[in-house]
C-alpha cells in the first residue's frame, strides 16, 4: 500500500524545527571557535618548543659522535690511564700487605682491582703494578694461642701506631686458601706478563710460616725475569735451598742488594757464585758488613759493574774494585778496620779510570786508589790520606762534602791546591765543637784565590748559640765577600744555612738583603738527604 504525502503544513513545522536546531549548532560553534583556535596556537607552539628540543639533541648528539667530551665525568674519571697507572706505582711502594702467618705480602694491586670497574682495567693493564714482589718474614711475631672458650686462636702484640696491645683472632679454619690463595702469586706472574721483576725477600726467621717454600719456588721459577733482587736474611740452611733454581738464569739481573744479618754465620759457597753469572748486573749495595771469610768467596762478573756501595772490610774492597776498575761510575766505601783488613797489602796503585763519584766513611788503606776523573768526593769519618789520593789522581774536583768528617786540617790545606780549583760545590758543618776549624775555613774563602769557581755553599745546622757573635759575622762577611765580587768573578749563586734562629737578629737581616739581591738563600730545613740534592 503506498504511503500518502504528508501535508503541507506538516512539512513546514518540520523544516523550521528543522533550522532552529540548525541555527543553534550553528551559535555553537561560533562561541567554540575562539577557543579552538587557542588552542590550536597553543599546539603549534608546543610543536615548535618539541622541534626545537629536538634539534637541540640531534646538535648535542653529533657533537658527541664528532667530538666526545667528559664533561660530564667526575674529576677522578677524566685522569688518562697512563697518569693512573703512575699513582698506582706510589700505592705498590708503599706497601698495603696482608700478614700470612708470619709472613707479609702486598696486596696493593688486588686492593686497587676492587675499587671501580675502570680502576680494574687499568690496574690488570699496567703490568708494572704486576712486577713487583716484597715477601717479609719477622721473627717477633707471637704465635697463635687457642682459646678454648671461643675456639679461636688469638694472637696478642704491641702496635706501636695505635700504642696498644692488640689481639688478633683468628678462625681456626681460615688457612692461607681463604685469606691468600696460594694461586694468587701465580696469578700475579700472570698479570706482570713478560714484565722485568722487582724482587725483595726479607727474611729474619723462617719459623713456622706458612707456604713460604712455596711462594719462593715460584718466584725462583721466574728468576729468568728478575732485574732487582733486594735478599735481606738471617735464616737457617732452608732458605738456600731455592739457590739451585735461580743459578745461571740471571739473564736480566741488573741491582743486587744483599744484607745478611748480624746473627747469620753460614752461607754455601753456591750463593757467591751464582752473580758471577748474571750478564747485565751494573749495580751491588752490601749494606751491612758481611762475615770474615765471605769476601774471598765472592764472585761477580768481571768489567762489568758500573755503581759499587760496600760496607766491610779492606780485603773485600780490594777483591771487588779492581776487577771494574773500566767500569766503576759510583762507589760508596765504608771500610772496617779489623785486624786481618790491617795485614793485608794493598797493592802499589789501583787505578779506577772512570770513577767520578767516591764516598768514604775513613780511608784508612785507601792510599792506594787512583781516581783520574773524579768529580764528587764525599767524606765522613776520620780521614787521612785523602789529600795524597787527591794529588796522586791529578784529578779536578767539582763537588766535596765534609758535612760529616773528624778530621779537616789538611783538607783545608788542600782547598788551595789544583784539584781544587772546579769545585763548584762545597758542604762543610761547622758545628759548635768546631770553632777553630770554622775560622779558617772561613778565612780561606775570603780569599778569591781559594776555590775561583765555587757556585754552591752549604753550611750545615749543628751550630747553635754557643757560636759568639763573631763567628756568626765571619760567616756572613765570608758569603758577602764571594758575592760583591766582580760580575766576571762572581760564581756564587746559592747557598744553604742553618735555621735562622741560630744566628742574630742582625746577621739573619743581612743575610734576607743579599737574598733580596738576587743570592739563593735557603734554610737547611727544606732538604735532608744527600748534597747531589741541592747542587
């Protein structure tokens, strides 16, 4: 049935309900509008703020890749590894060890690997930190008590860092696995690599402590690899048990120190034959004197040893020195006069053509040196004849130290002499017992004759108040003569004084105006050690 066409009037009323709703969506949207568009610009605006942010990473982001910086690394992050691995040298000398029994060993390396993951690459990549072994044995070390309440073993000693007596526990299963795992050592030869090794053993009791023949084999299986030996002992027969393993494998070995201690009175002959055969050992320090019947059993290589420090008898002198006379550089000679060193015959003349520096505690036997070319000369003790050596080795003196010499008579005498007249650097104590010889010292140097090239001065500090005001004035007139001398005379440009407080008001003001000339004036309170420090 088809459907009937509404009425006109019908079609109407629905055409304006039609518009009015028309009209009122459309009022709508007028009032909307002005919202919309802000926040249209309110969207546009954050897209531009987005953009920029963006494009201000994409410029970080290629400077980066360009050129990487660190800025924003901590300070201790931005070191190079190079400068690392050089502190971390400081940290391996001085020595952070862990005590195995009675034993010690350094566990600075190790330490350092715990510290941060970079700190650990750099330490496992500087094989020097690696190369450097120090095993120490004390024979005061008390053993461990078990404590049968606690079933600990308690070990009480004096710490003289905190002045207390301390008690160590310690669990009776703990053992040397747990607190130094015998492969550690093997792990360090690992990590030093084909590193030279710097070796130091220390031994004063072999006692009771633990895998000690352990750790000495193995370091004696790479004795192939040492470059510095340092053996300190006085233990019993053991210890020379590794000496079959190391000789004739001294390939690298260039600075032997050797210490016996006072109480050791056996050694087997082995053990001074086996430095005969290291090819490149330039240096020996015997520190401390060796037993009667050592020096003739002492080998060592022949024309080969550059620097010589001895401490012991004339024998054993003159059954080392001659033997490098082509080589010697440096030689340290503290002589013990005993009387088999007194019935021995000192050759005619041992010349040492290319020794330029010789320190001496006395030269008792040494009349028979002849040194051409020395340059230091640094004597201590009671000296004698080294006034005839000096004239005998026609040689030209740059630096002298008399800082600790008994005797100065003819010293003074040969300050005039040719030998003398290089000397650039003079050290001399004049202390308070010393009076006379401190006049004439000091009138010598007011002479422009005695010591033309003198360019150092140091007068060292065991002088006090018992000095009268006149000394004090000699020295200062002494000083100011050598630096009012004319400019194409004038050599002195430095010197060293006592603390201030030993000389008077009025000298110590003197002494401030030539430094304000221009002289080098300084307190003996800046340096302690040796005079190839201050020159």
């Amino acid at each position: 049935m088809a459907e009937l066409p509404l009425p006109v009037s019908d079609l109407l009323a629905l055409v304006e309900d039609r518009l009015t709703s028309l009209e009122t969506e459309y009022q709508d949207i007028e009032r909307m509008l002005p919202g919309l568009r802000m926040e249209v610009w309110r969207m546009e605006k954050k897209a531009k703020q987005l953009l920029g942010a963006i494009a201000e990473c994409n410029t970080q982001i290629s400077d980066l890749t360009d050129e990487p910086t660190i800025f924003s690394l901590a300070p201790i992050r931005r070191v190079p590894p190079e400068i690392l691995c050089e502190i971390f040298q400081w940290a391996v000398v001085d020595g952070y060890t862990r005590k195995v029994s009675q034993w010690v060993a350094p566990t600075a390396p190790w330490k350092l690997t715990h510290i941060c993951r970079a700190w650990r690459d750099v330490t496992r990549g500087c094989v020097r930190l690696w190369a450097i072994f120090n095993i120490t044995v004390w024979n005061d070390i008390p053993e461990y008590v078990h404590d049968e309440d606690t079933g600990m073993y308690i070990q009480e000693y004096y710490d003289p860092v905190t002045d207390m007596q301390v008690k160590h526990y310690c669990d009776p299963t703990v053992t040397m696995s747990t607190c130094f795992p015998p492969d550690a050592l093997e792990a360090q030869l690992q990590l030093s690599q084909h590193a030279d090794l710097e070796i130091e053993i220390n031994i004063a009791d072999w006692g009771q402590a633990l895998h000690l023949s352990e750790a000495l084999f193995t370091l004696a299986g790479q004795s192939h690899r040492w470059s510095r030996l340092t053996f300190k002992w006085a233990a019993p027969f053991e210890i020379f048990s590794l000496l079959p393993e190391i000789k004739g494998r001294l390939g690298r070995l260039q600075y032997l120190e050797l210490e016996p201690r006072m109480e050791c009175d056996y050694w087997p002959i082995e053990f001074a034959e086996i430095f005969s055969l290291a090819p490149r050992l330039r240096e020996i320090d015997i520190t401390t004197p060796f037993p009667e019947d050592f020096p003739s059993s002492l080998s060592l290589p022949e024309q080969q040893l550059t620097h010589v420090r001895l401490h012991g008898p004339l024998d054993l002198v003159l059954a080392i020195l001659p033997l490098q006379k082509h080589t010697l550089v440096d030689v340290v000679i503290r002589l013990i006069e005993s009387e088999e060193s007194s019935s021995v015959d000192p050759p005619v003349a041992v010349e040492l053509p290319y020794l330029k520096r010789l320190s001496l505690t006395n030269d008792w036997g040494c009349e028979c040196l002849v040194l051409p070319r020395l340059q230091s000369l640094e004597l201590a003790g009671h000296i004698i004849n080294t006034p005839a050596i000096l004239d005998r080795s026609q040689c030209h003196l740059q630096t002298l130290d008399l800082s600790y010499c008994d005797t100065y008579t003819d010293i003074v005498s040969s300050m005039k002499s040719p030998h003398t007249c290089s000397l650039s650097h003079l050290r001399v104590d004049l202390g308070y017992d010393r009076e006379d010889f401190a006049k004439t010292i000091l009138r010598a140097l007011n002479s422009s004759d005695v010591l033309p090239k003198l360019a150092s001065l140091d007068l060292r500090a065991s002088m006090n108040r018992k000095f009268r005001e006149d000394v004090h004035i000699m020295i200062y007139d002494a000083i100011e003569y050598r630096w009012n001398l004319p400019t194409h005379n004038r050599t002195l440009v430095k010197i060293r004084l006592s603390p201030d407080n030993v000389f008077s008001d009025d000298v110590r003001r003197r002494f401030q105006r030539l430094g304000m000339e221009g002289l080098d004036v300084n307190d003996l309170q800046e340096y302690k050690s040796g005079i190839h420090d201050w020159i």
